[in-house]
C-alpha cells in the first residue's frame, strides 16, 4: 500500500501519525512546495516581530519523519492528479504512483487587484519565507501599508508596528476582523489598535501602487485618491484553498474539496483535510471551509485511519477564533454575529464586550473582547450542541454582566 500524502502541515502529518497506527508497513510519501518540515504558521508573527527563534517555529520533530518512515519530498510542487490512473504529477516533470491519497494542500493568498501591484517589496503574509523576505526588508524601510484588516492583515501589522514602523492598514469595511466582530466590538479592536500607534484607513481601497528607483514600491493610492507613502506594502486580503491544481481531475470543488464525514471525496481512495477542505460544519448544519489548525488536525487524523482501513468519522467542527491583538484578547466562536430568528444578549463597557447567541435551547454563538475567561467553556457548550435551558437565564444576566459563572462553585 502507498500512502501518498500532498501537504506537510497539520493535517498531512496528523494524517501519517494515524496511518503509523494502523499500518506501519506501506510507503508513507509526503509532498511539500516548502523547504521546511512542519513549522506552525500562526507563529509567523511572532517570529517577524522577533519574539520567537527560528528553531521554536517547528511543531514536528526532525525524527518524526524517520521514526514513522515517511519519504519526505520537500521543495516539490504539484501541478495535477490524474485519478484514472492514480498519479499525482510534480512540476518537473516527474508522476507518482498512489494508492490512497490525501490533498492537504492548505490555502493560498488572494491576489489584490490593482495597478502596479508586482513592485518590488511588495509581499504576501501566509509562510515562513513570506515572514523571512518581510524581515530582511524592514531593516531598511520606515514605513509600510497592509491590505487587508483581517487576521492575516492585523497580525502583520502588529508584527511591523514590533519592528518600529510606521504602519497603516487599509480596509474596505468600517472595522478590522469584519468578519468576526459586530459593529460594537469592531469599535472597540478599531480604537485600542489606534492607540497602539497603527493608522487604520477603514471603508477604502488601494487603487494603485506606485514605485520609485529600482522599482522598489514607493507610495499607494486610495480610491479617494490620496497617496500614503511607504516602502513596504503587504498584501493580506484573505487566503483560499490552495486546490487549482485539481480543476481536471474530477475531484469535487465548491469553495474547496468537498468531503464526506470520513474525509472521502467524490473520487474512490482520494481525501482532503485541513484548509483545502470543505467539511461538515456542526452549527451551520452543512459543509463549509474553517481554516483552523485544531480542525486540520482532527481532519488529517480522521482522514488517516479511513485511508489505512479502519472506519472512523468526523464530527464536525465550528468556526473558532481566539487571538490577542496589541495586548488586547478576543475570542469568536459559533455563530459570534447571530442570524434572523436568534436570539442576542450583549453587555459592553469600556475596552470590554460579551455577546451571546443563542437558538431556542442551545448557545450557538459568542463574541468576548477584552475578557475572555471561560470561553472555553463557552465553546464546549456551542460545539456539544447541549440543552443550556436549565443555565440560560444565568449566561445572559450574571455571566454577561460579571464574566463569571454563578452556577459554578469557586471552591
């Protein structure tokens, strides 16, 4: 049996940890575009911010490989799959041969449309290398513009305000995380962000990049027409799947590749885990593409022990956030912004918000900011799908008011 294995992330190398389990006779071969054994992306930020060395960047030990017996291919670019005849093919020209495949290609950066883009010191922010390049340019440069106000975008950010650049965000929505935070606690991240000294340009776009001598990016400008001035521009608008290089093989696509609760897609012996897949989502009660570690990893691992042939499945998952930007903490979980028919309960004060969603019996949904105790509670209660009836009435009045929990004993 060949296990063959495209991504080295944290789905493909919880898939070959499953599959060790199970079998550990067949060819393991895994498949990487990067140069690097499995590294944590989160962690980017921090090792451009210079609070992490490069060493602790790693979340698989070198000998993981080794002790598993993986055939590690590592620099190599996939460019198709022939399902027929059960091959994937490398950009240089060579086909492998499978048995059971998985696609854990991970996602890729969206391009941003506008004229001059392709200047020099103009970067993307998603890998290792993208945060490397970013480090050895900003030694030189004072100032720097970041496209984009989600998570990609403010973590860059934060991570070249660290630097001591001057920075400036430019977001086509009101608010940075527009697609976590409510208006509310969207005021409260825009305004504790500017006091930490990054300029946001909200509800504008860049409509052109403009470069200097040796066509080094120079300045951009706004839709209104305004110039900022800048030697780095990073281009954070949002990543997708990474799957293009299956559009011929008959794989299944919607937003990415669409599976079943084992992983499978439409095609026999070919999975997909992590941010390349679209799997099922508990509190949307359908499929859909969460590009969370946690998730990948549980995704790769179900997807493993099915391609050795031991039957288990998954789940689902939910969307889940929990981040810290410039000091202050949020999490988002479930259904943070509510839907039509929900029911919404908030409290907010100064620097601080809760918000709880909630349909019929069950808690689908939370947004803190500013406090985040007890949310891990909170999404053990969204993800289990519990009937909260007996507590509801305490989360939406002593919880939300105090940030404790009045049926839990503090002794």
């Amino acid at each position: 049996m060949r296990y063959v294995i495209i991504g080295n992330s944290y789905a493909g190398t919880s898939a070959v940890a499953s599959i060790r389990e199970v079998d550990s006779k067949g060819e393991v071969v895994v498949i990487s575009s990067e140069n690097y054994r499995a590294y944590s992306r989160p962690l980017i930020s921090y090792f451009l911010a210079g609070r992490i060395r490069a060493a602790d960047m790693y979340y698989r030990d070198r000998s993981f490989y080794s002790k598993n017996n993986v055939e590690l291919r590592l620099g190599e670019k996939v460019v198709g799959i022939d399902t027929k005849l059960k091959t994937v093919q490398l950009e240089r020209g060579e086909d492998i041969d499978y048995d059971r495949l998985l696609i854990s290609t991970g996602g890729r950066p969206s391009l941003q449309k506008a004229a001059g883009i392709d200047a020099k010191n103009v970067f993307t922010f998603t890998t290792w290398n993208d945060a490397k390049k970013l480090r050895e340019t900003i030694r030189k440069k004072r100032k720097a513009v970041v496209l984009g106000g989600g998570l990609i975008g403010m973590k860059a950010a934060e991570g070249l305000k660290a630097n001591g650049l001057d920075v400036s965000v430019v977001i086509s929505s009101p608010r940075v995380l527009s697609l976590i935070l409510d208006e509310a606690s969207g005021k409260i991240m825009n305004r504790h962000l500017i006091s930490s000294g990054i300029r946001l340009m909200t509800g504008h776009s860049v409509t052109e990049v403009h470069s200097g001598s040796g066509g080094e990016v120079s300045e951009v400008v706004l839709d209104t027409g305004k110039k900022i001035e800048c030697g780095i521009v990073v281009v954070a608008k949002g990543v997708r799947p990474n799957v293009e290089f299956i559009k011929d093989s008959g794989i299944s696509l919607n937003r990415g590749i669409i599976v079943d609760r084992q992983m499978k897609t439409n095609i026999g012996d070919v999975y997909s885990a992590g941010d390349s897949a679209e799997a099922w989502d508990l509190v949307n009660r359908r499929n859909s593409v969460i590009a969370i570690a946690p998730l990948a990893c549980e995704q790769g691992r179900i997807a493993g022990y099915n391609m050795a042939g031991v039957n288990r499945m998954y789940n689902g998952g939910m969307s889940m956030n929990s981040i810290e930007l410039s000091g202050l903490p949020l999490m988002a979980m479930g259904l943070s912004k509510g839907s039509e028919g929900m029911e919404v309960e908030t409290f907010q004060k100064k620097g601080l918000y809760r918000k709880l969603v909630f349909s019929e019996d069950k808690l689908v949904g939370a947004l803190l900011v500013g406090d985040v105790r007890y949310g891990g509670v909170l999404t053990h209660l969204i993800k289990s799908r519990s009937d909260i009836s007996s507590i509801k009435g305490d989360l939406a009045g002593h919880y939300l008011k105090t940030g404790e929990f009045g049926f839990v004993s503090n002794k």
